[in-house]
C-alpha cells in the first residue's frame, strides 16, 4: 500500500530545513511513502531571509517529495507578529491549510489504487492544525524541532501548571534560588535558567496548551539523537510523570540542512580559513536573530584581542523587536569597535556580517565555537566535532545552555546564569563582562581538553545513528511501521 504524509512545519527558517531534511530522510527509506510539505507565508521579520530557500523548494518538486506554498490570500487577516500572534498566524491560515488538503484528497479520489493519506505531521508550534486532521479523519504526529529535554521539561511544566503546582512569577524568576527537579535529567535544574517563555504571563498558557495538545498526537519525531540524550528519552519512553501519556517519541536526528552555496565575500572567508593551522580559529555566530548593542561588542571586541587567539566573528547589530525585524549588519564597524581594534588585530582576526555557517564549521581551521545554542546549531557543532561555548539569546536556549554545559559536559560555559532575554528586549539583556568572555574563549580553544573529546565521541555516534542500523534509522523505521498500523484505525 502506498500512502502519503502532509507535513506542515511552522515558518520559520530553522524549522522549515529540519522539517524538510525529516521529509527526505523518510522519502529515501520508504519507497511506499509519499510527501507534501505545505509551506506556510512566513512572519514579515523573516519572509525576506527565507524567500531564496523557499523558491528553491519549489523548483525541487517531485513526485514522491511535494513542495506547495500556501497563499496570503483569501481569510489570512495581516498583522504585525507579536506574541500573541504567532499562533493566530497558524490559525489565521486554517482555511488555506483546509483548502490545500481537501484537494488532495479530491484528487486522490479520482485516481485508481490512489495513494492514502496516512496523516499530518505538524510542527511543534502548529497544534492547532490537529483539528484540521480530524476533520479529514486521520492522526497526527508531532515533528519537535529541539531537543528531547526541552519536550520533556515542557510536558512537567504542564502537569505541574495543570495541577496548580507550578509558583514560577515573572516578576521573580531570575532572582530564585528555587530548583525543580525534571524528569529525564541527572540533576536539579535552576529555575533562574528557564526559557523566559516557561515565565512569562503572555507566553506560558500558550506553551501549556500546545504541551497538552501534545498528548493528542500519536506519535512525537524529535530532532535528537537516542545516544545524546539517554535519560530523558528513557522517561519520555516510559510513559512520563504520573498519570501522564506520553505518546511515542521516534528519536530522528540529526536533522541537518548540510548544503551551501556561498557568494564572493564568502568565498574569501573560506579561503581565509583554509590559510590558517587546524583547530585554531575560534568562530562567533549568534542566529539569523541573533544581534547585540555597542556596548556588548564593545565588551566582546576586548575579549578577543586579549585572548590571543584567532577569530572569526559574524557581527549583527541587535534588532528592538526581532519578531518585527531581524538583526542588521553594522553600517560603520570603526564606531561600533574600540579604536585601532581592527588594525591590531588584522593578522588574527576577521569580522563579517553574515557567515554561512555549516561551511565554516565543516573547515578544519575551526577549533571553537561561541554559539547562542539555538538547536540547530548545536546539532552542526557535534556533527563537526567543534565544541562550543554557550550564549544563550533567547526562546530555549538557556536550556539548551544548561544541558550541553551542565548535564552533558559538551560545551563551555561563559557564565551560568543568563538574564533577559532578546525576545523580550535587548534592553533587559545584561551584559557579559570582557572577563568572562575571553576566560570562556581560553577554555573552549584549549586543545586536550574534556570537552573537546567528548565532543569528539558524540560526533562519531551523531554520525552512526543515520547509518544503515543505526540508532536514528531505526526509529524512522518504527515510525513509519506504526504510521502504517494507524492508517486503519479511527481518528480521535
């Protein structure tokens, strides 16, 4: 029997390459399955920057791996994306999704020994599309861009929440000293490193309720890998806390967008990198909304040139909203650097605006990485086998931090305790201190170090989960066999 999966990713960059590289990796293994992946109209801060990847997309169409963009026509109401409309941006697109399915099911209809529509698989921040699969009666299953622990952490703070448990104020959180104790990890996680999200009186009902409607799926597809993070899919396997049904997570990862094109000015940052000895260059690159004030670039700038070491720094200027606007280059880097700062450091150091970063990372020039442990990210580090130094921005990146620092040992840790948070503002963003920066950077470029061959070893076994038995193949194929097995059942 041949059947089809309707991918549904949110629009965003970062989830629409993972979800994409999901969609191939399936396609590549199961010559019975076919996908569509429906491209929603992304947020005005990042339509630009995606536009390019989108278009690509489209040309690449084929008969087994369908790319349709959904219009900004018909009932999609226009606004500006602030927190409370990021989830009406889905919902405003319901009929557009409704639409675009019902048509394939019409034309499906009229083909013999059709195809047979199997399921939706919807992204992490697309819940709401559920209803939607019912309506046409077939299940759901969640694509969960990050990492396992961050699933984990938001299924208890749901029960926690829902069970009137959970005292976490925004007015205070930074300040406590309390500790919760999360199901999958080793250790007590400090409530001061919450995702600003898990806090927020705006932001907290809305990730509550899409934890809830979580457990309505049949199955979780997680961009992790079964030997990076052991304890919290063995809880998550487990069935979860109490009174919890957790359903089925496939560990899938690691979903990676490896491919590059690079223009002029990139193409002189590799050469540069190809110049210089192996493992030397410490690499800064913050996200695509990643960004930071004069005053912290003053700090960073110090940094650097203390350390001695050679650098490569992709420098943005910070955005007052970035859900409105991403970060922008610095028109002028002689204002915004401290005097003489480039002519002192030329021979060690080059500062550019936007870098393409698998390159760089895949360069055996590069010896560290000072990442703002956006998942992605992470996930290219490891398969480089490049430790990183940890700075988190923003969303779950201060768990991210936490886990790669603190419970797995696999990256730096510049300081502990990060306050504020870019989606709320860089105004409420504390600066980190030269001090810390360049005892962060000394650390990670050290070449013996701990980190750097345990990061070395979760890259061998990063590499092993995508082959032929390896623990990530493996779970594909579970999905795909129990996607099978739920093709006859009802729909609930």
């Amino acid at each position: 029997m041949n059947f089809e999966l309707v991918f549904i990713p949110y629009p965003g960059i970062s989830h629409l390459r993972s979800t994409v590289e999901m969609a191939k990796l399936l396609v590549d293994q199961e010559n019975r399955l076919t996908v569509s992946v429906l491209i929603l109209p992304f947020l005005s801060g990042s339509a630009a920057a995606a536009s390019p990847y989108v278009e690509a997309l489209s040309a690449a169409s084929s008969d087994r791996l369908h790319y349709e963009v959904i219009s900004t026509s018909g009932d999609q109401t226009t606004s500006e994306p602030e927190a409370t409309t990021l989830d009406m941006h889905i919902e405003n697109h319901i009929p557009n999704v409704r639409r675009a399915v019902a048509k394939l099911f019409d034309h499906y209809s009229t083909l013999p020994n059709s195809l047979k529509i199997a399921g939706f698989v919807l992204d992490m921040f697309c819940t709401s599309l559920i209803d939607v699969a019912n309506e046409f009666h077939v299940p759901s299953y969640l694509f969960y861009t990050s990492n396992a622990g961050v699933l984990a952490l938001g299924f208890h703070v749901q029960h926690l929440y829902d069970n009137n448990n959970y005292h976490v104020r925004e007015s205070d959180f930074e300040d406590s000293e309390a500790e919760l104790v999360i199901p999958g990890l080793t250790r007590p996680y400090p409530v001061k490193c919450l995702p600003h999200g898990l806090a927020s009186e705006l932001w907290l009902p809305i990730y509550v309720n899409h934890s809830r409607r979580f457990k309505e799926m049949k199955g979780i597809l997680v961009n992790t890998v079964a030997e990076l993070e052991p304890y919290v899919l063995e809880y998550l396997w487990s069935g979860g806390d109490t009174n919890i049904i957790i359903p089925q997570a496939y560990s899938v990862g690691p979903l990676l967008h490896l491919e590059h094109q690079v223009d002029g000015t990139q193409v002189e940052i590799l050469q540069w990198l190809d110049e210089q000895p192996a493992r030397s260059v410490v690499f800064l690159c913050f996200g695509s909304m990643g960004g930071f004030s004069e005053d912290q670039v003053q700090e960073l700038a110090v940094a650097l040139e203390r350390s001695g070491h050679t650098f490569l720094w992709s420098l943005r200027r910070s955005s007052p909203n970035i859900l409105n606007k991403h970060p922008e280059e610095f028109k002028n880097l002689e204002k915004v650097l401290p005097k003489g700062f480039l002519e002192r450091t030329q021979e060690r150091g080059k500062v550019v605006g936007w870098a393409p970063q698998v390159a760089i990372l895949a360069n055996q020039a590069i010896g560290g990485f000072v990442t703002h442990c956006g998942w992605n990210s992470l996930l290219e580090s490891l398969w480089f086998g490049v430790p990183t130094a940890a700075w988190p921005l923003y969303a779950e990146q201060k768990f991210n931090a936490f886990e790669m620092v603190e419970e797995l040992g696999l990256a730096v840790q510049i300081k502990r305790y990060w306050r504020g948070d870019h989606l709320g503002g860089v105004a409420a963003v504390d600066l980190v201190k030269a001090e810390e920066i360049e005892r962060a950077v000394r650390c990670l470029m050290e070449q013996d170090s701990e980190v750097r061959k345990r990061v070395k070893e979760m890259s061998k076994k990063c590499h092993a989960a995508l082959m032929d038995g390896g623990s990530s193949r493996i779970a594909m194929q579970k999905f795909i066999q129990d996607v099978v097995k739920n093709i006859a059942l009802p729909c609930s």
